[in-house]
C-alpha cells in the first residue's frame, strides 16, 4: 500500500504554499524551541525545525521546476492550434514520460485511462479547445470515473473553468491540467512556438 499525505495536513499546505513559508516556520521553531527550552535540551530544540526546513526545499525545488508564464502562453496557444489527433497523442507521450500506462477509452466522458502503480485515471481531453468550462463535462467524467472505480479524474483545459466547475472537480476527485500543469507535461509544445 502507497502512503499518501492527507491534502489538509500541515506539511501538505506547506508543500503548496511558497518555499519561504516553510523555511521561515523551520527557523522560527528551531529559535523559539532553542531558547525557551532548559540548556539539556537546546539542541533538540534547535534539530526541531528540521521537517520545516525539508519541505521548504521540496517545495523550492517543485515550484522551480515550473514553467515560466510565456512558456505557458506560447505551449497554450500550440495546444489550441492542433487538431484532436495531434493533441492526443502529445497528451499520450506527456502521461508516458511521466510513468502511466495510457490505454484510449471509447465513450462519453473520458478519452483516456491512465494507470501507474496500483492508481487509475481517467482523462477527459477532447473538449480542450472550449473557452468556458462548466460542470457538465466533469459530471460525464465523473460518472464513468465512478462506473470503472477509478481513482481520480482529470480534465485537460486551455480556456476558463466556471467556479462551479472547478468547486465540482474538488468535490468529486477530479484535477483540471490547465496553463502551468499543461505546459510541464507537453514542454516541446512551449519551446516550439518561441519566436
């Protein structure tokens, strides 16, 4: 069984938040315990902030590694201008890259399975040219994710998902890849269009 962090947890909030949030914590901590505790225990107490100081780098390291913001416009903009076929199978080398197994689905609601591990997906894409997202796609994505107990859904998007969409998708454990995540997954789009 894979361990998996709960998503409100501390460390969890901290691995989204900014890098220097968890590094100030770290330091505050480690000063804070080193001075208030009895001289037997300082070191502990300065060793305190350590997991803090951990997630920081974690955090740094991920939040580095993302796309730049004309990198995104220009991998959305070339994701825009493919045809189905085109986009599909970059979607396909994206999701193989990064370790699943990608199997196409028949069918509303979905156009892939991924599965990596002992977790499945199912992906919707083919509507990724729409410029306003509501939450009737995700509820079609979500019903055949509940009909093949899949783990998670996600919904591939480059125009704008409604509040209530994105509110539904939380709910119902489905991600939305959009701009940033979009743009880690298909890098060759976003060097492409440079110009």
């Amino acid at each position: 069984m894979k361990w998996e962090m709960h998503e409100n947890s501390l460390f969890a909030v901290l691995l989204r938040s900014a890098w220097w949030m968890s590094f100030g914590l770290g330091l505050a901590i480690s000063v804070v315990a080193a001075t208030m505790l009895p001289e037997q225990w300082r070191v502990f107490g300065a060793v305190m902030g350590l997991p803090f100081l951990g997630i920081g780098c974690v955090a740094a390291w991920r939040q580095f590694q993302l796309p730049s913001a004309g990198r995104v416009e220009r991998t959305l903009a070339a994701v825009r201008a493919l045809s189905w076929n085109d986009f599909a199978a970059a979607l396909e080398e994206g999701f193989r890259r990064d370790g699943y197994v990608v199997t196409r689905v028949d069918g509303a609601g979905a156009d892939f399975q991924l599965t990596k591990d002992w977790r499945t997906l199912l992906v919707s894409g083919k509507r990724w040219k729409a410029g306003r997202t509501g939450v009737e796609p995700l509820r079609d994505l979500d019903a055949l994710r509940a009909a093949r107990e899949a783990h998670e859904g996600l919904y591939v998007a480059t125009g704008e998902v409604t509040e209530q969409a994105r509110a539904f998708a939380a709910q119902h454990r489905i991600r939305v890849l959009d701009g940033a995540e979009l743009a880690r997954l298909l890098p060759a789009l976003g060097r492409a269009r440079r110009g």
